[in-house]
C-alpha cells in the first residue's frame, strides 16, 4: 500500500473494485468493477494508464451496453 497524495492526508491507498461513470457525446457511461486504488482516509482514487487506456478503447467502439440503469435528476433548488 502506498500513502495518499493529497497534503496533510494520513490515509493509505487500498485497492478496490468501483463503478466509475464518465459523460461521454452527452451520455453517461457507467463501468462496472473498476480495479482502482482508494485512500482510506480522505477517497481519493487512483486509476492506472492500462484501466485508463481500456475504458477509452470501449469507448471509441462502443457497442449494445451489458445492462441499462435508470437515471434521474434531482431538481434544481438554491442553497440556503
């Protein structure tokens, strides 16, 4: 394991599986178990080129997606 990046963070990086989403032409593309590295502390995540790399290699040839998920938006309000 190595130790946070971000300043003054006492937490350590541990790898864990996520869903990462990106917004890709005004949609948005959600990947499904993500090998990456989370500070313990603070959240901080890490990814690697290589999961970097595949995810826009999908991306340029994308094709019928595994699964579909409903999304919703939350209204808009102003802050107090």
């Amino acid at each position: 394991m190595k130790k946070c990046s971000i300043q003054s963070c006492p937490g350590m990086y541990e790898e864990r599986r996520i869903a990462h989403v990106v917004k890709y032409h005004g949609e948005m593309i959600v990947f499904d178990n993500v090998l990456v590295e989370v500070c313990s502390v603070c959240g901080d995540v890490l990814m690697s080129l290589e999961t970097a790399e595949a995810m826009e290699a999908v991306l340029a040839n994308l094709g019928k997606p595994n699964r579909s998920a409903p999304v919703y938006e939350l209204p808009s309000f102003e802050a107090a």
